[in-house]
C-alpha cells in the first residue's frame, strides 16, 4: 500500500484528499505520496503537513519514484 496522488484534482484538490485519506482509522495506513507539477517549498510543506509521507515534483522518471519508495520502505 502506496498512494501516488496528484495535486489537482476535478472533485477535491489532493491536500482535501490526503486529510481525508488520514482521517480513516485503519490499523496500517498507506504510504502517500504527492507526484505534481507544484514544485515551491511552500507547495512541499504544505503536502506534507496534509499528510503526505513524501513529494515528487513533475517530471519525473521511474529511478527518481523507485528511491523515494525504497526510502519508504515500499519498494
């Protein structure tokens, strides 16, 4: 269990959903991961404090992802 999720989103932004996400009781919650063209630290912090466990900033390539989930002790 990972969640890749984008930024922007046509029913709710990925920060609503990221607060949602970690509202739900559940005994092992997902790794979340934001993958979005927002790329200020402003925008980094502001995910994270959402809930999100890490960031990667579009484009991006599949060595870059791997890392990132190796880190998370997901890959």
């Amino acid at each position: 269990h990972v969640v890749l999720t984008d930024w922007d989103m046509p029913e709710m932004d990925g920060l609503e959903f990221v607060k949602q996400l970690r509202a739900i009781p559940t005994p092992k919650p997902p790794v979340v991961i934001f993958c979005t063209s927002k790329n200020t630290a402003q925008d980094v912090h502001a995910g994270i404090r959402a809930g999100a466990d890490d960031y990667i900033v579009k484009p991006f390539d599949e060595a870059g992802l791997r890392a990132k989930l190796e880190r998370l002790g997901r890959g």
